[in-house]
C-alpha cells in the first residue's frame, strides 16, 4: 500500500527543493518585434470562406498575412485595371 501524503511529507519535500542548488536563470532573449509598424484588420467568415483561406494557405503555403496581402493587391490590380478601361 502506498503512504497518504501528510503535511510532513510536503514540509519534507519542501526543505529538500530548497537545499537543492539553484540553477542560475538565463534572461530570456529579446523577442524581436515583427509587427511593428503593422496595423491588425480581421473579419468574421462563414465556415465555407474559412475552409476556402484554409486550402489556399495550404496549397500557396502562405500564412493568413500573406494571403490577405496577395488577394488585397490581386483585387486593387483588378479593379484599377477595371477603371482604365472604362469598366468601372
């Protein structure tokens, strides 16, 4: 049978993490900042749209970021085009 845990026990465990040498903590790197200068946009999509960014970062391999960025400037480049030719 194995023994209840008493308030001995703990105290025991306790004195011995303390007597235990203390490993010298290393300052955790400086995680650099890559958004800086960056401006969050986000949206709420239907579970289909959702499906769709999903298969198309996986099939361009980009992240969400990216893949924003590429239809935003796919989009922008339609439409001025679109604009000079009189469509729009």
């Amino acid at each position: 049978m194995s023994k209840k845990p008493t308030a001995g026990s703990f105290l025991d465990a306790m004195k011995r993490q303390d007597q235990e040498p203390e490993i010298e903590a290393q300052a955790p790197k400086p995680v650099k900042n890559t958004r800086a200068g960056l401006k969050h946009i986000g949206g709420y999509l239907d579970p289909d749209s959702v499906e769709k960014v999903a298969i198309l970062r996986a099939r361009l391999r980009l992240d969400n970021s990216q893949l924003i960025r590429r239809a935003i400037e796919e989009l922008f480049e339609r439409e001025n085009a679109a604009r000079k030719f009189g469509d729009r």
